[in-house]
C-alpha cells in the first residue's frame, strides 16, 4: 500500500468515526427534544386543570358570597316585616298583648340569632377575602394566575 492509500483510509476511517459520532449525537439530541416536548404538553396540562380548579374555587367563594348577602337581606326584610305586624298588632288589641308580647319576644330572639348569624358571616368573609389576598399575593404570581385577582386588592 503506498503512502497516499494509507493517507485515505486513514481519512476515510476518521470522517466515518466523526460522522457516526455526529449521527449519534443527533439522535440523541431528537430524542432529548421529544423528551422535552412531552414533559412540556404535560405540565401545560396539569397547569391547565391547576388553573381551572382555582378559577371553580374563586367561582364558588364569590357565588357563596352573593348567597350569603342574599340571605342576609331576605332574614332582615323578614325581621323588619315581623316587628311591624307585632307592633301593630299590640296598638291594635289590648286582647292580644299576650301573644304579641311573646311573638315580640320571638322577634327579638330571631334578630339576636340574626346578629349572631350575620358575625359568622361576616367572620367567614374576612377569613375567604383574606385567603383571596394571599393567593393573589403569593400563589397567583407563580403559577401566572394573576389575572384570576382582577378587582380584587393584592
């Protein structure tokens, strides 16, 4: 063998070694790409159904809220409503004292209840309104929630 032939196989041997290595190195390159895509469309989805859950919890806090003062209104027209007709009632009859006293007496224990039912309210609205703030404080910014916070204070 001359000279130059050793020359060329030993060219050739090189070139096929570098590009064997190349070939190599680009597969496992495609490979840790479609690793990545994967993981990626998963963690959009798990940040996705993340993201729904919060939005039905926020949903429900605000619905919880609107029932509540709902019911709030509807206890204290009914309470208004009760005083007038047991009021009236005592004007009206001097016989019926007895009964408008006690159903007086029973107005009056329903406000107190009333009372008693609007601080739990109220103490339960303090604790979801500050729950909202820390989530939008601590959680929202995290997890690119923020604008699930709109109209609320941070």
């Amino acid at each position: 063998m001359s000279k130059w032939n050793i020359a060329f196989v030993g060219a050739l041997l090189f070139v096929s070694y570098f590009a064997f290595n190349c070939w190599q190195d680009e597969r496992l390159a495609v490979a840790r790409e479609n690793q990545i895509k994967i993981e990626f469309e998963q963690y959009k989805q798990s940040n996705n159904a993340v993201k729904q859950l919060e939005l039905n919890i926020i949903e429900t806090i605000q619905n919880g809220q609107a029932k509540t003062d709902a019911l709030r209104n509807d206890v204290d027209n009914g309470l208004i409503e009760l005083r007038v007709q047991v009021e009236t009632i005592e004007r009206d009859s001097t016989a019926t004292s007895n009964i408008a006293n006690k159903a007086l007496r029973l107005a009056r224990t329903s406000q107190q209840d009333y009372y008693n039912l609007s601080n739990a309210i109220e103490y339960n609205k303090v604790i979801i309104e500050g729950w909202q703030k820390y989530y939008c404080k601590e959680i929202a910014p995290k997890n690119n929630t923020e604008f699930m916070c709109k109209g609320l204070e941070r």
